[in-house]
C-alpha cells in the first residue's frame, strides 16, 4: 500500500511539474488575451462577462482564466490560479488596451475625431432602414433569386438549439446593393459590434490605397524605415510588405507562444516588433503570413503625418467614418498606434460596407475613395502564395473554395470571420462566429447562397 501511495504521489508530482513547466510561460499570454477580450467585448459592445467567457473566450487554456470587470474605473483584470495578473484599461474612441505595470493610466491622450454620417438615404449609403415593406426587411425583390433556396442556406449556416458546432453569429448577403438576407444568433443583432480580428489587416491595406491616390504615397518604392538603410532590408518595398512576401523572419504559430502572440500580448509598441527582425529571405521571393508586418505598416503611416492627432483622425475621416462605417472601432496599443492587424470592431452591416467599396472598385456613391486600380491589385495574387493571397486580402484564384467563383477575395479574421466580395455575381456575404475553416465550412456555405442566385 505504501508503495502505491509512492507511486500516486510521485505520479502527482511529475503531472504538476510536467503542467508547470509547459503552461507557466504561457500564463502571461493567457491572463492578457483574456483580459482584453473581456475589456474589449464588454465596453465596446455591452456584452456580460459571462457572455464572453463562454463565447469569445471559449479556447482552450484561456478558460483558465479568472475574470473581473471594474465597471467604474473602466478596466478589466485577469489572472491563472492568481499568478500573472495582468490588466486591460478601456478608453472611449480608442477601445481597449492591455498594459504593462509601467503604463501611467493618468497620462492625457489623444482620440480620433470622428464625423457621423448624416444624410437620409437607406442602406448603404446611409444609415436609414430598407424600407421594410416587404418580409424580413427587404426592400427589394429580385426575380432571379430563388429565397427559399436562400434562407435554407443561410439557416443552414447557425447551430440549431442545443448546438454548438457552427457557432456562427451574423449571416448577411447583399446583392447588387441590396440587402437579401440577414440572420443573427441569439444575443447579436445588427447593432451588435463584433472583432473582425485579421479582417482589420484589409483596412489598413485600404489605407495605403487612400494616400496612393492622393498622391502622397508610392508602396513600389523601398519602406521608409531608417533601421533597414544600410543592410539587406533597405531594398523591402511597402508593396512587398502588403502582400507578406517581405523575406523578413516570422512566426505566427497560436498554438505556441511566438512572434505574433508576444507582440500581441507583450509589446508595448507593435510596430517595431516585425520592424527588428532580420531578413531570411529576399523579397518576393517566400510568402509569410504576418500579423506584425501590418503593425509595421500601420507603423509607417503614422509617420506620414506631422501630429499623433492626424494619424489618428486620418483612418476614420478619409475611410472609416467616410463610408458610413460609424460603429467601427480600431484599438490602439500602449504606443497609440492602431493595431492594424486584428482589433477592428463593427456591426456586421459596417463589415459589409466595406465589402461594397471593394466591389465598386472604391467608388463610393460617386466619390472615389482610392483609386480603380487599387481593387485590381489587391485581388492579385501575389507571388508565391499559389493564388490564395492578394494586397492584404485573401483570394479563391487558386481555387481554394472548390465551388466558389475564382474570382471571390476576401477579409479573414481568427475564427471564421469573412467579408467575401465576389464581382462577377455583385455579391458581397459578411459572415461572423467562432468556427473556422476547415471546421466550418465556408465552402458549403458560399455554395449554398450562389446557389439561390438563377442564371
């Protein structure tokens, strides 16, 4: 019996040194995500925490976390068996941040002045309903759209009760200008802001787009960052960090603590984290997926303004505010820069509009945001990526989604969220939830949806 009681208790120690020795670095990155989604969900769209413990944070190991909102001082502070503390403030028109013990809350700071659109025109181009004359909101019927084959697919897209497998939240397909569909889970809604996450990466492409055709920008010229002037990096061009194949080392691995997960959960300054690694690669010569190089670029534009202020009104009025995208929200980090690459909030609608500028190659009823040909080189599959990437956007060229028109591009956000433009059937489709592909399927969906569309 002793040597039983041993073994148990020798069994015992291994486990807990095993768990500690693999999970105890990770702590700092678990406390941290939790406390900014829980920040970010929570003041940014009212949601409970209990809601978004067991929704946004639903992923293995962050549901370690303990919780706790301080609704009067605005923050939210994390932590995993009480070690790791770590704490996430919210500030109005600059969402919410995860800081460091050096961070003085107290300090003043600068916000993006923001202009609301005000006109009397229905959806898109303004903020009144459809007119609503007709089921389920529409004010529009088209002949060749066959809704029961519609709505099937769209409901086919959401859990039925009891479910949690698709975990889908917003479902919206406008054709031709027209909302035709709309479905939201419950608790979500059309005013409901929700994290696009990597779809915020195709908004700060978009910004650069904007500067090209004013005429204060040229991405095919080597990035203007002083560090890479006098090694192998200095020949980098903005356009070959727009499309990833930069040749510059980085991991993106969120199974792992890496590269992506340090800057997002560590760095004080997020651009500079891709900004200080070496080159492996000469550009244009090996794609690589990172969330640090649209910091870096977010980083670059930053520095195409003379004040911190204009930078920051810069995003809103000449795009976001611009096309009505009023719920938007992009975070900052503790350095004021926006996280161009994953903290855009939206309600669905506001995704969509976004969409739609790609779709009119960035005309905006009548305006031109960027130019035409920006559309084209965004939805150019850069080389190397086997046609699945574009500027900043992903693309089908290469088929990816088998049963999808080839020329559909995209934005993609972690867990599943998408902003498909496909311009041959004047389709835009937002869809937002928790289930990637493979795990969702896209393809099924995207399938379903053309489907209802007759020739």
């Amino acid at each position: 019996m002793k040597k039983i009681f041993r073994f148990v208790g020798f069994a015992s120690f291994i486990g807990i040194f095993y768990f500690g020795f693999t999970t105890y670095p990770k702590l700092d990155l678990i406390s941290g995500f939790s406390a900014k989604s829980i920040a970010s969900g929570h003041f940014i769209d009212n949601r409970s925490q209990e809601m978004i413990e067991k929704g946004d944070n639903d992923i293995d190991m962050i549901d370690l976390a303990k919780n706790k909102i301080e609704g009067a001082g605005k923050f939210v502070v994390a932590s995993v068996y009480g070690l790791k503390e770590r704490k996430a403030i919210y500030r109005e028109g600059l969402g919410a941040t995860l800081i460091n013990d050096d961070f003085d809350v107290a300090k003043p700071y600068e916000v993006p002045k923001r202009t609301k659109l005000n006109n009397n025109l229905p959806f898109p181009y303004g903020n009144k309903e459809p007119k609503a004359s007709l089921p389920n909101g529409m004010d529009t019927v088209f002949a060749n759209v066959d809704y029961t084959k519609l709505n099937a697919a769209v409901a086919n897209a959401f859990d039925t009760k009891g479910q949690i497998k698709k975990r889908t939240r917003s479902l919206l397909v406008i054709y031709k200008d027209k909302i035709i569909a709309e479905k939201y889970d419950t608790g979500f809604d059309k005013n409901s802001k929700i994290l696009g996450w990597s779809m915020t990466k195709s908004i700060t492409s978009a910004m650069f787009g904007i500067l090209q055709k004013q005429g204060k920008y040229d991405i095919y010229k080597p990035a203007p960052i002083k560090e890479w002037a006098n090694d192998k990096r200095k020949s980098i061009t903005t356009s070959d960090l727009l499309h990833m194949n930069s040749g510059l080392q980085w991991v993106e691995d969120y199974t792992k603590i890496c590269d992506a997960t340090k800057m997002l959960f560590q760095a004080e300054d997020m651009t500079r984290t891709q900004l200080e690694k070496p080159a492996e690669h000469k550009p244009n010569t090996r794609w690589n997926y990172s969330s640090g190089t649209t910091n870096l670029l977010s980083g670059i534009l930053r520095k195409q303004f003379k004040t911190h202020q204009e930078y920051l009104d810069f995003w809103y009025s000449a795009l976001i505010d611009k096309i009505g995208m009023n719920s938007m929200v992009i975070e900052t980090d503790m350095a004021g820069n926006y996280v161009g690459s994953s903290y855009g909030w939206a309600t669905t609608r506001d995704w969509s509009k976004f969409g739609l500028l790609y779709l009119h190659n960035g005309n905006w009823n009548g305006e031109q945001i960027f130019n035409e040909g920006w559309a084209k080189y965004t939805a150019t599959p850069t080389n190397t990526s086997n046609g699945r990437y574009g500027g900043h956007f992903w693309l089908n060229a290469g088929g990816h989604f088998p049963d999808v028109p080839r020329d559909m591009y995209y934005c993609s956000g972690f867990q599943g969220q998408m902003v498909a433009i496909i311009p041959s059937l004047d389709l835009v489709i937002v869809r937002m939830g928790l289930k990637e592909d493979p795990e969702f399927d896209f393809n099924g969906m995207l399938k379903g949806i053309i489907g209802s569309l007759k020739k």
